[in-house]
C-alpha cells in the first residue's frame, strides 16, 4: 500500500496539535484528581461528588486560562493549512 508522505506529515502535525491543545486541561484534571483521593484517603471521606466539581472547576479555569494560547496554535495550523492548498 503507498502513502503519499505529505498526507502522512499531514496526519501527524494534526495529532501533534490536538495533545498539544488537550494536554494541559487533561494534566489539571488528573492533578486536581490525585490531590482530591489523596485528600479522601487522608480524611475517610468517599463522596463521589467530592471528585468530579473540582476536576470539573479546574479544568474549566485551565481551558479559560489557555484560551488565547490554543486559538493562536489553531490559527497558525489554518493558516499552514490553507498555504498547502
């Protein structure tokens, strides 16, 4: 089977892009989450709702706070985009 190797780079660098977007608001959700068991297994407290607010909260922060930052990447991905066609 032959790939053609631009659409290969192609598929890549969008990939690249979307863990790069997603990183950092997946990492406070997991952080946010480590920090709440933590907290759970000190103190005996084993309330679902005790987990998904916070995660919910800081990972809605973290997307607010990176908000310009991912729409610049987005915007030098199209661009580079639209330079191929």
């Amino acid at each position: 089977m032959y790939y053609d190797e631009s659409t290969v780079d192609l598929v890549r660098t969008t990939l690249i892009l979307t863990l790069k977007v997603a990183a950092p608001i997946l990492g406070a959700g997991v952080v946010i989450g480590l920090v709440i068991s933590i907290l759970q297994s000190v103190t005996s407290i084993q309330d679902q709702t005790l987990t998904f607010v916070p995660k919910i909260v800081g990972m809605v922060l973290v997307t607010i706070l990176i908000t310009p930052w991912v729409v610049n990447r987005l915007v030098e991905f199209s661009i580079d985009m639209f330079s191929l066609v």
